[in-house]
C-alpha cells in the first residue's frame, strides 16, 4: 500500500492541493506490496460514480502523473508524490 499526496491542474489556475490517494492492489500476487509502492511503468486506470483516472508511476514509485475526471468537472491533470 502506498500513500501519495495528490495535485491537479486546471490550466488556468495552477496546480492545487487534493485529497490524498492510497493505492492497494493485489491479484495472485501483491502489485503494490504492503510496505512498498507500485514498481516503474506500473499504469493503472479506474472510474466510478466518485470519478475516472488514469496513471503511470515513476522513480521507483515515489511519484506518479496522468489525468482524472471528477464529478461535474472537466478532465484535469493528476500528479502525485508519495508520503514518507
């Protein structure tokens, strides 16, 4: 499981603060480990009724960008750099 703070980006205000994003997936085997962070290339995608994303991770996992959807708001553009 890791834990990343999150920012967007509107294109006409800068990037803003989120809320934080906790990534935990396992299949047969554990993607994202309990004590680790999604591996280098790693992309993941979801949507539901709290909104849609897509992201790749980056060095190791310590950082991670891409786009997401929320509710009643255009696409916006979606970093993150993970918690210590």
């Amino acid at each position: 499981m890791a834990t990343y703070r999150t920012e967007i980006h509107t294109g006409g205000g800068g990037w803003q603060a989120d809320q934080d994003l906790t990534v935990q997936i396992s299949a047969r085997s554990q993607v994202v480990p309990g004590s680790g962070a999604p591996s280098t290339g790693t992309t993941v995608t979801w949507s539901g009724d709290q909104g849609s994303a897509a992201i790749t991770f980056f060095d190791g996992g310590s950082r991670f960008t891409g786009t997401a959807r929320f509710p009643g708001e255009g696409p916006v553009e979606y970093r993150g750099t993970r918690k210590a």
